[in-house]
C-alpha cells in the first residue's frame, strides 16, 4: 500500500501545500470544464467557478 495519509487538520497551509503530489490520474469525468459550467457557469478571469447557475446550492 502507499504511505499512510499525515493528519493535516492543525497544519499551516504552507505545510499542507506541500504535502501534495502530482497523480497521472485526470478528470473524472470527460469533459468536466463544461460540467462546471453547466452547474456553475462561466468561470471568472481566473478561471474560477462561482455559485450554483440556478441560484440554489450544489447539495
């Protein structure tokens, strides 16, 4: 098995960002920026998504 996963809940978020790892794993779904945007619509310039489209919540 691989390492065992640190408890990271009182690190400072420096010492959380290096804690993570890069994984050849991608998107689990194939076309995931157009899932986002169906769901949150368009991101901002920083290519974030915002609040649910429909004004509701996401749970």
């Amino acid at each position: 098995m691989g390492d065992i996963r640190p408890d990271t809940a009182d690190l400072p978020q420096a010492e959380q960002a290096a804690l993570l790892v890069r994984t050849p794993n991608g998107p689990t779904e194939p076309n995931e920026a157009q899932l986002l945007t169906d769901l949150f619509g368009d991101p901002n310039a920083d290519g974030i998504f915002g609040v649910v489209a429909d004004g509701g919540t996401d749970a």
